[in-house]
C-alpha cells in the first residue's frame, strides 16, 4: 500500500449522528417489508460498507442473510472508473428481498449495476441501502430507497470509506485534503 499525500479534514458526519440513524434506517426498511425482515439478505458492498452494515445489521431484531459483494469503482484515485463485479452475485439471492448495502452513492453507477446484477440472478426484490447520498444531479437521479446522509460534492473518507486503503478506520465521516493544506478536496 502506497503512502498518501492527504490527510482528514472537516468532520461531514459525526460519528454520534451515524449511530442516531441506524435505527431510524433499520425501522424504514423494516417497515418498506410490511414488519417483517426474517430471510432478507442484506448485501454489503466490499470494502467500503464493512463498517457501515456491520452496524446497521446490529439493528434488526429478525433473523437476516448476509452475503457479501465486492465491487469496485475506483482505482487509486478519487474518481470512479465505473463498477467492476468480483466473484459473481452470490446463489443465496434467488426468490428473496435482497438489500444492498453500500458506502456512497455518487456516480450511481455502482448502484444501477449492483442492481441489475442481483435482479437478474433472480431476486424477488432489490432495495438499496447508502450510508451517503452525495448532492449531485447524477446521484439523485439513481433510485435508492434508504440514504443514511445527504453529504456535499467533497472527497470523503472514515466510517468504512477510504482513499487508497486509508482512513476506513476513521470514526466519523470526513473530507480529506492535501496534507499541510486547509482546502478540502472535491469529487
């Protein structure tokens, strides 16, 4: 793993706020299934949901599925280069409600493709789940039933997502910017 020149910025999402939310989340999408979320399969999103599901699956009372995906969009940078699937949807998916977990939505390509892969493995229903909504007109436009935040177009990292394998450890959400400098960095 190769060093990086940018370091943590202004909190976006405090780590108090997250954990606020999740159970507010957890009841939305338990109440989007009629009450009952026995045999959903929850679907985090490798790496950058790790953290995020893990909490949100502590909220459910109901026994879940969990099964995870790992797709990639970005390279060693801090734009997308658009989804890329690893290892395949996996088989416990067929004839169930699926939720898809995953980190930010901002390109929306990650979630449109997510979505098409696991309902054409045979899904009953896909839902989808973000931790973070950036405010771009692309991203608002990519249907998604349960965002934890709204955040600005700023670069973020913490609470799961990273730049380059660092930062996922962070406990709150925060813009990152070049090390020594007070400017945070956009998309």
């Amino acid at each position: 793993m190769k060093e990086t020149n940018l370091e943590p910025g202004e909190v976006v999402v405090a780590r108090q706020d997250i954990a606020r939310r999740l159970p507010l989340l957890a009841a939305e999408i338990t109440a989007s299934l009629g009450g009952n979320v026995d045999g959903l399969v929850i679907m985090p999103v490798l790496t950058g949901a790790l953290v995020f599901a893990a909490d949100l699956i502590r909220c459910f009372p109901q026994r879940l599925r969990i099964d995870l995906i790992t797709a990639r969009s970005y390279g060693a940078g801090t734009h997308s280069q658009g989804p890329k699937l690893e290892g395949g949807v996996p088989e416990g998916v067929k004839g169930r409600h699926v939720l898809i977990v995953d980190d930010i939505l901002d390109s929306g390509r990650t979630v449109k493709f997510l979505r098409k892969s696991v309902q054409d493995s045979g899904a009953l229903s896909v839902r989808t789940c973000v931790l973070l909504r950036k405010q771009l007109p692309e991203a608002l436009a990519t249907p998604c039933e349960f965002v934890g935040f709204e955040v600005p177009d700023l670069f973020v990292a913490g609470y799961g997502l990273d730049c380059d394998g660092w930062f996922r450890n962070l406990p709150d959400v925060v813009c990152l910017r070049p090390r020594g400098e007070t400017k945070n960095l956009v998309r």
